[in-house]
C-alpha cells in the first residue's frame, strides 16, 4: 500500500509521519508494506556548481517495499533514517544517477547539498 495525501491538486496539510505509517503497518499484519510519500521540488548543488531545480520526494522506509523497489545500489531508507538526530539520507533515482553522476556507483556515501 502506498499512500499520498492530496487534496484536489493543492497541499493537504495531512502528511503521515514515519513513526504514523510504522504503526499503520504494526496494526494492519495482512498488507506486507505500506509507504507514504509527499512529492515537491529541491534545489541540488553538486561540487559547488549551480543549483538545480529536481524532482524530490519524501518517503517513509516503507516505501520502497511497498512499490517492490530495490536501488541498483547503495540502500533504501531503514527506521533508523527516521530517528531524532540521525544523518539525512537520499536515495536517486535512475535517471538522475545516470544523468547527474555518469551511472558511477562511487557515489553511494557522497554528500550533496540540498
């Protein structure tokens, strides 16, 4: 199950935190994985070049497994990348890995400002 709030076209305001959707899968044993996720846009710097208008979203661990995606590298989001305090995480798309980073799978572990 994947779940995107919408409300005509314009922002909701009801967006489910991690922890919501952790505890939606918790109470619902029969669906094996529920994801939420809130599409926007972000500007992208990389080695200290222009920033650049993407295509982003937000997403919950659950996600990717909810969609039955695996990354070609590198990893999807654990509960771990939801806790206080813990080191922002991005995962690229396909086509902006190709695109962006010449499909060079060195760039699993390099920062990026967003």
């Amino acid at each position: 199950v994947s779940l995107r709030v919408d409300a005509g076209g314009r922002e909701s305001g009801l967006n489910p935190s991690a922890r919501e959707v952790a505890a939606l899968q918790g109470a619902t044993p029969a669906v094996a994985a529920i994801g939420a996720y809130h599409p926007f846009e972000e500007r992208l710097v990389l080695d200290a070049g222009e920033p650049e208008r993407v295509p982003s979203l937000t997403a919950t661990p659950g996600y990717f497994e909810a969609h039955r995606a695996q990354p070609v590298v590198g990893r999807t989001f654990t509960a771990d990348d939801t806790r206080p305090g813990a080191e922002a995480v991005i995962i690229l798309g396909y086509g902006a890995w190709q695109m962006r980073f010449a499909a060079d799978p060195a760039v699993v572990g390099r920062r990026v400002l967003v």
